[in-house]
C-alpha cells in the first residue's frame, strides 16, 4: 500500500490503467457506445464489472448495493448516474431504490396495493412501484 505523496500518483495511474481495460462495445445494435466493463471504486479496490452480470441494483442510503452473479458490492453511486451508462435495453429503473437487468426476471404478479411484485432468477424479490411500471411494461 502507497502511503504519502506517492499514493495520490498511484491512484492515478490505476484510473488510467482502469481505463486503458475498460473499452466500449463495438458491436451494432442498442448495445453499442455502453461500457462493456465499468470499473467501481470499494474501499481502496477497484472492481470491473460486467453489465451483463448484474441482476439488479438496489439503493441504501447514500450508496448502491450492486448484486451481480457472483458477489455484491457496495458503492458510493447514484441511481441516475449509474442507469445513464448501463444498457438501455437491458435495465430498467422499477422502483426508487432499485433497477434490474430484464434478462434475469423470472417472473411477475399483481399486488393488491396496484404494485407488481417481481422475481429474479436467483430468488431475489423485489417491489414495481406503481410510478415506474410504465417503463417496466414498455420494455417487456
């Protein structure tokens, strides 16, 4: 670990190198121009994830809890920043604390309340607000 004036020279040549690996996709389609890898800084690493990976993003407080296929993190982000770089045809903000990767909906029912409840394909619940089912519906 980098202590000192040095660290500050470190952390920037990480930013540079994190960038040098993180490309945007090339292929045509709705996919194109979106990072193919996003890096996120926890703690003092740095994790590349892959938006084809993530489930759904789930907000707690000031920060993100990112669900991906293989682990969770959690990242000082916005909702808003973070939906502007992901796949517009993959996500889908569906409540005001959360946003999901429409590849990994297993399957959706009525609430009483007028809200739809929704299932991942890996157990995880989560609540469609009432305000963001129209996205939800436009997209499916």
């Amino acid at each position: 670990r980098a202590r000192g004036p040095r660290r500050g020279d470190l952390d920037r040549q990480c930013d540079a190198l994190l960038k040098l690996l993180t490309h945007r996709t090339a292929a045509p389609g709705p996919e194109a121009g979106y990072l193919a890898t996003m890096p996120f800084k926890v703690g003092l690493d740095r994790h590349l994830l892959r938006p084809c990976d993530i489930r759904c993003i789930e907000g707690q407080s000031d920060y993100l809890r990112i669900h991906t296929t293989k682990q969770a993190v959690l990242v000082r982000h916005t909702m808003v920043r973070l939906l502007a770089v992901l796949p517009a045809s993959k996500f889908v903000r569906i409540h005001k604390s959360a946003i999901i990767n429409l590849d990994y909906i297993k399957r959706m029912r009525s609430a009483w309340s007028g809200d739809w409840a929704l299932e991942l394909d890996d157990g995880t619940q989560l609540k469609v607000s009432r305000n963001y089912r129209p996205a939800l519906e436009r997209m499916l």
